[in-house]
C-alpha cells in the first residue's frame, strides 16, 4: 500500500468519523433541547408570572426551539440533492455502473464531498450551541424576574 493510498483512506475514515460525531452530539443536544423544553414547560405551566418573565421567557423558549431546528436541518438525510458519495450514491447505479466507479480511486472527491457536509453539519450543531446558550441566559433571567415578581 502506497504513501498516498494509506493517506486517502485515513482522510477518508476521518471525514466519515467527524460526520458521526458530529450526529452524535447533535442527538445529544437535540434530547437536552427537549428536557429543557419540558422542564421549562412544567415549571411556567401553572405559575403566575409577571409580564416580563413571560416575554422574556417566551424569547428563550423561542430560540431554543430555533436551536432544534438547525439541528434537525443538521441531521436530516438529504436524498433529495445530487447523491456526492456512499449510500445515497449507490442507490441511484446500476450494478455495472458501481463496478466502474469502484474501479477508479475516488477517494479524493469524496473526501471533498464528505468534508463539505461534515462542516456544513458542523456549522448548524455550532450555532444551535450558540442560540441554546443564549435561550439559558434569558431563561434564567425570565427566573430571577419571576422570582423579583414573586418577592414584591
């Protein structure tokens, strides 16, 4: 096995790694989003809060469900585009057709392919991180007001 052949497959198996971490985490935060989500729920549902806790509440809850969204965009399969490598790719040959391209080292292309999605996901999975940080912050304000309220 060559230099370059050795190097192709590592790359190869990196970007296919990073892909299925990035999945991972995603559920992992997608399953946080919806504990918080409930908890939120279950604590504001039969409490009397003052209207500055419920908007600013409100705010938090909306970015959170925000969050979800990107991170469903992040995960969801995308069978409908143009298939780039793998999976989707296989289903769209023919028996002969998958032999030929198996023939030819395509590694390079997909890695590029595979690269692009994995930051694409990345990307998303970021920027929920982001929006959920953000919904906490406000959250536990809509808390401190709700309890000022309580207090007064």
């Amino acid at each position: 096995m060559s230099a370059l052949d050795t190097n192709l497959t590592a790359a190869h198996a990196e970007v296919k790694a990073e892909i299925a971490r990035t999945d991972n985490k995603t559920g992992l935060l997608l399953a946080f989003i919806g504990a918080l989500l409930a908890g939120v729920w279950t604590v504001a549902k039969d409490a009397s809060l003052p209207l500055p806790a419920l908007v600013v509440g409100g705010l938090g809850v909306a970015l959170l469900v925000a969050a979800a969204a990107l991170l469903l965009r992040a995960v969801r399969p995308n069978l409908s585009g143009q298939a780039v490598a793998g999976f989707p790719l296989w289903a769209t040959l023919t028996g002969e057709q998958i032999r030929t391209r198996l023939a030819d080292d395509r590694r390079g292309a997909d890695i590029a392919n595979l690269a692009r999605i994995a930051l694409a996901k990345f990307t998303r999975l970021q920027r929920a991180v982001d929006l959920v940080q953000a919904a906490g912050a406000l959250l536990i304000l809509a808390a401190l007001i709700g309890i000022g309220g309580a207090l007064a």
